[in-house]
C-alpha cells in the first residue's frame, strides 16, 4: 500500500496543462497572496523556458515556488 506522501509526491510531480496548473495553483496560495492568470503564467513560460523542456507542462514540484516568487515583481501596474 502506498503511502499519503508518496501520492502527494506523484501529483506534484505529474505534468499538466497551463488552466490546471492555475487552477491548483490558485488554490493553494495564501488568499493574501496574488492570484495567477493565463497572461502571468505564460510570461513567466516566455521569460523561463528552461523550466519548460515538456513543452506546455507545468507541474507544482518544478514550477510553483519559482512562479510565485516571481509573480509580485513582475505584475503589470494598473
């Protein structure tokens, strides 16, 4: 049988589209904390491709922490 922590690892680690990845992501982050749109996602996916060698992937072990580090700094001021 496996364990909780063995699952969670697989679902960090399993690639997905762009919208899921927001979706999770969105979820996940402190309601303080900006959300992510599709315009943030993909010019952070433009501004780091060698985070991107799947193409279209995103998965919250390789991406997460370096995109929500990266969001505050680079949001357009409205």
């Amino acid at each position: 049988m496996r364990g909780k922590s063995t699952d969670e690892l697989k679902i960090n680690q399993t690639g997905t589209p762009l919208l899921i990845f927001m979706d999770s992501y969105n979820k996940s982050i402190p309601p303080t904390f900006p959300h992510a749109s599709q315009k943030d996602l993909k010019q952070f996916q433009i501004m780091h491709p060698i985070l991107f060698k799947r193409g279209d992937e995103w998965s919250i072990d390789r991406h997460r922490k370096k995109f929500m580090d990266w969001l505050p700094s680079h949001r357009e001021i409205i």
